[in-house]
C-alpha cells in the first residue's frame, strides 16, 4: 500500500478506500474477530486481512463484548493535543511554536511500537484531549495541550494497560522589553525565545518515546527567530538570527490502512523572518514577523492530529491554538471476500444492507463501475458549530442539519466539504472576552444539486452589554437581555435563547437541531441550557458507533450559556445532546466546554465574575460531519 495525500493529514486516513487496486471494494463482511462498538467505524482491507478501526475524534467508551477467532489482541494510536503557540508583538522578539501532543502506538512494524494489547470483555475509557490555547500575552507562554488515554475500566496508573500519551507544550512568548517565558514541556517540547531552549519531550517519560524536544532560539540580541515546537518524528529547528524554526514533522502511521501523519510541532515567529511552518501532523504555521498589527497570527492545529499551534508576531491576535488528539482501535475480522461496494471515499462501515459512508473532514466520493443507475442514497450534512463566547456569553449554536434521500447515476466523483467549528470567544477579542465565531458551512455535490448546511451561530459576549447571539444553522445565545439568534436558513436547527439580566446575567443557550430543540433563556438567576441535537435516521443507527459518547446517535446539540456572579450562587447551562458543550463552571479558569469534533455541536459560554477576572473564554465549537448510505 502506498503513501497517500500526507499532507492533508486526517482525511488521508479516513479516506481509506481511495486507492486502487481491489481495497475498498469488498463487501459487508460477517465478523469473525472480535464485537466491539465505540467511535466512528471503517472496515478496510490490509493484504489479506479486513480490519475494522474504531476512530475516536472526542471522549466515547471503546466496548468489547466479544473475542472472536482472530484472538484478543488489538492495536491502537493514541495521540494526546498539541500545545499552543507562543505570542510576541510588532516590536518585540521571536516566539515558540507549541509542540505537538504525544504519540503512541502497538502497531506492528512502526517504528515506535509498543507490547501487544490483549483485550477481554469489559470497556475501555477513551479520553480525547483537547488543544492547549495560544498565547494572548508576552507575558505568557502558549498552554499545554491536554492528555489523552485509552484504559480498561477500573485501571490503576501507572499500568501496562493504561495507554497514557501526554499534551505538548506551550511555545515561549517574548518582547523587547522583558525577559522570555519558558517553553513548556509533554509529549513534544513547545519552542524556546531569548536564548532559551525548547521544552523537553518525552515528558513525562515512557519507552517508546512519545515525542520530542522544542527548537531552541539563538542567544545572540536581538533573538530573531523562535524555536519550532517539537513534533512525533523529529525536534522543532532552532530559530537564527534570520529564520524563525519550522515545526517538528510527526511520525507516519497506516493503522486505518494509509500512511498519515500525526502529531507535528508548531511553526515559530521572528522579527522580520516568513514564520516558521508546521510539522507535517497537523502543526500549525508560525506567523509572519513585521510591524504590521493584524493578519500575523499563527495558525491553529489541525484538529484530531495533536498538531501544535503555530505562534503570532502581532496584536490583540491569540496566537494558535494547538489541535485536539485522536484515538484509533483497530483488529482483525475477516479475509477479503468478493466486492460488492460501489463507491469510495471516507470511512466505510456496513450497516442493515447499506453502506456507509462518514466524512469527518472534507474529502471526494467517487462511484465505483458496480455503481446502479439511480441508486437512492440516505444522507446527513451537519455544519461546524458556534463558538460560545466570553464574559458570562451566550452558549454558540449548533451547525446546521440537513438530511434527506435523493436518487442519481453513475459514474462520477464530487466533493465533500465537513465545515470547522467556529472558534470561542476570548479576551485577546476585547476585555472582558469577545462573542464566539460562526462555524463554518458544510457541503455535498451530489449530482442532483449541492446540499449545504450553514455554520452554527456564534454566542454572544455580556463584555459588551446587551447583544444578540449570531443566526446560522442553530441560533446562538444571547446575553444581558437581549434576544438569541435564528436558525437562518430556517429549517436546519432552532433559535437560541435570549440573556437573563441583573444580577448574574445568566447567557441563552445556543439553539440545537432537535425538534423545538431552542436554546433555554437565561435569567437573573440561571442560565439556558443548549438545545438537545437531532437524533439520525435508522439507517444511520449502528449499535458499534457512538458520535456523542454520552447521547448514541445524536448529532447537532446546542451550546450552554455562562454567567457572571459569585461562585456556587448558580449553575451553567447545560450542552444539548447531539456534542454541545456546557456553559463555563464558575471559579478558575471557569471556560466554557468546547463542543465535540465531528458532531456540530456548539460551544459553551464562559463564565466570569469579580473572582476570576481571566475567565473570559467561550467553548469552540464542534466540527461538522457529513455521512452518505446506499444499498450495498
């Protein structure tokens, strides 16, 4: 099997049918290996063997309930999130990309495999990590990216069967005028400034290695360029006088069946240097140095690869932020059989006669020669969610929903386009934090016309009085009075609610997909809860798969709003079934919940108050996801 498309890092590995030769054409197989459900599913063929991986883009519960004839062994990648970039402004010095989210895996024939993994009956925790935030002050480094774990439930740690990878760490900031941050330490070291070195990898340490070093910056004043952030495969590169270091490239892996890469470092900044870019894996690219305020950001991680965050050379910009991490399972259930499937592209699954396809980045769909004339196929489109916004925001609305059938012919080959979710709220916005950002449109060309989902509506933020949340596919939140946003175009999910007024300024939920699924209203006392996301068509009802850990089949929740007041005088809102975050709970650092990737689900607002005046950041919102089924 060749290596494919490495540079678009997660669709590459969810794209595992496009390829030639006889892949991707067998059809449903009977499993003779183990039963298990968790995550989203793709069967695919490796030489002889099927395999089914289990991809876990959010926290869900990986549940054996069977060992088969191919025994009890299975392999995994477990990638924790990149950490963020670092931060220096127009007439400042260089900053550290962050470095990227440890790797670890047992795939047989990697170079960094681990033991075997025998599994029994029983279920496994899966915690995804979330990416650590960028900088937004000189004075700070870029956040280190969160863990993320894959464990038999209860366990002990440490353990030989509690898989624990580590977030990478935050890329150092700096001026001119005072002396740089450290750079943080993980999986894989986030960049140094100033004459200081990268953060360590490999932290703390496990054998395989699971990352490695930041890229150090030069010692000689004025410091040019940072040090990129480390990544899985190679150390950030040191910044120089002239250059700002490139990102750490990730390590490959062909667990679902294609070469991708995961886990590359954060590119840095420097004074007059392009910025440093990312490590193939996801790494953000460092932005450009000059005296120009705006549009010198870094830019963020690819999400579920553990990429780090690449670091800004400007102002009131957070630097990026670093991307969340992935869980794969993957084992044997059978030999290659006689083909039947009649298209390719995204994650394959074989459910009650039908197949399925799932996108959860943007991708092609291609038909097969087998492919019948006016096949009818089933479809979901889900846009990005809305971030929620800071300062006791309102909850950001989830991305819009669409299903339907519609019948075509062969041949052909169209684009699928899965939206991003909106980014939250934060006080590099304003203040007292920002309102959240509108998620980003979802797309299907199917022959018989495009299907488009608009992008949930943003939260919005109480730092700037009373303001309505933004309209899109679900409405988000609004705040200190005022109205929540629309579903607009109506249809795709529901208003959010509106914002409570004194004294705790409670924020409206973000409206969900759901039937009369609005977001709840705050008041001077509580605040709205998202509303609940729609539940998919039966077709699309797979025991094995879980798109919202806590709520099956549901796709599209709301986000929940924040509040400001004093500690334990209320609640925040709850997020809507179907991956809405919930609103921030009060006390350091009191930020909303960002909504889960691959379900549009939208983000929570943050909650703020006299106690914790850096409290101002909402949730981002969830990515979209788009899933085609037709006859197999």
């Amino acid at each position: 099997m060749g290596v494919r498309s490495v540079n678009n890092t997660l669709q590459s590995f969810l794209d595992t049918f496009v390829r030639s030769g006889t892949d991707g054409s067998g059809e449903a197989p009977s499993p003779s290996g183990l039963t298990a459900t968790g995550g989203v599913i793709s069967d695919y063929t490796s030489g002889p063997a099927i395999y089914r991986a289990h991809i876990f883009t959010s926290s869900g519960t990986f549940t054996v309930s069977s060992i088969g004839s191919y025994g009890s062994n299975v392999e995994y990648l477990v990638v924790a999130a990149g950490g963020g970039g670092g931060y220096t402004i127009p007439s400042g010095y260089g900053a550290g990309g962050g470095g990227a989210g440890g790797f670890r895996t047992n795939l047989s024939g990697h170079p960094l495999a681990g033991s075997s993994y025998p599994v029994s009956v029983g279920s496994y925790t899966v915690t995804i990590g979330s990416g650590g935030g960028g900088s937004v002050s000189v004075s700070s480094s870029g956040t280190s990216g969160n863990v993320t774990n894959f464990y038999p439930t209860p366990v002990s740690y440490p353990s030989p069967t509690y898989i624990r990878s580590d977030g990478g760490g935050g890329g150092a900031s700096n001026n001119n005028a005072i002396p740089g941050t450290s750079a943080g330490s993980g999986g894989s070291g986030g960049g140094g400034t100033t004459g200081l070195g990268g953060g360590t990898g490999n932290t703390p340490p496990v054998s395989p290695p699971q990352g490695n070093a930041g890229g150090s910056s030069v010692s000689t004043n004025p410091t040019y360029g940072g040090g990129g952030g480390g990544g899985a495969g190679a150390a950030g590169s040191n910044g120089t006088t002239t250059e700002a270091g490139n990102g750490g490239v990730g390590s490959p892996i062909s667990i679902t069946g294609t070469a991708t890469y995961y886990a590359g470092g954060g590119g840095a900044t420097g004074i007059a240097s392009p910025g440093g870019t990312g490590g193939l894996g996801g790494g953000g690219n460092g932005g450009p140095g000059g005296p120009t305020p705006a549009g010198n950001g870094g830019t963020p991680g690819t999400y579920a690869t553990g990429g780090g965050g690449g670091a800004s050379h400007t102002t009131n910009i957070a630097s990026g932020s670093g991307g969340s991490g992935i869980v794969v399972v993957r084992y044997q259930i059978g030999i290659i059989q006689t083909g039947t499937a009649k298209a390719t592209g995204g994650a394959i699954s074989f459910y009650g006669g039908k197949t399925i396809h799932t996108f959860l980045t943007s991708g092609t769909f291609v038909s097969l020669p087998t492919w019948s004339p006016s096949t009818s196929v089933e479809y979901i489109v889900v846009a990005g969610g809305g971030g929620g916004a800071g300062a006791y925001g309102g909850g950001g609305g989830a991305g819009g929903y669409r299903t339907g059938t519609t019948p075509f012919s062969g041949p052909f080959s169209f684009s699928v386009s899965v939206g991003a979710g909106g980014r939250g709220g934060t006080s590099a916005d304003f203040n007292y934090g920002g309102p959240g950002v509108q998620g980003t449109d979802s797309s299907s060309a199917f022959p018989t016309g495009t299907i488009t989902s608009t992008g949930g509506g943003y939260g919005a933020s109480g730092g700037y009085g009373a303001a309505a949340g933004g309209s899109g596919g679900s409405g988000g939140g609004g705040v200190v009075g005022a109205s929540g946003g629309t579903s607009s175009p109506a249809g795709q999910g529901n208003a959010g609610g509106s914002g409570g007024a004194s004294p705790l300024y409670g924020g409206g939920g973000g409206g969900g997909a759901g039937t009369s699924a609005t977001g709840g209203n705050g008041s001077p006392t509580t605040c709205g809860n998202g509303g609940n996301g729609a539940q998919v068509p039966s077709t699309f009802q797979n025991p094995a798969t879980y798109f919202d850990s806590s709520n099956q089949w549901y796709l599209a929740g709301g986000g929940g709003g924040g509040y400001y007041g004093i500690p334990g005088s209320t609640t925040p809102g709850t997020g809507g079934s179907g991956g809405g975050g919930a609103g921030g709970t009060k006390g350091s650092p009191g930020m909303g919940d960002s909504g889960k990737e691959g379900t549009g689900g939208g983000g929570g607002g943050s909650t703020a108050g006299p106690l914790d005046p850096n409290a101002y950041i909402g949730g981002k919102g969830g990515s979209g996801i788009v899933i085609i089924a037709y006859p197999s």
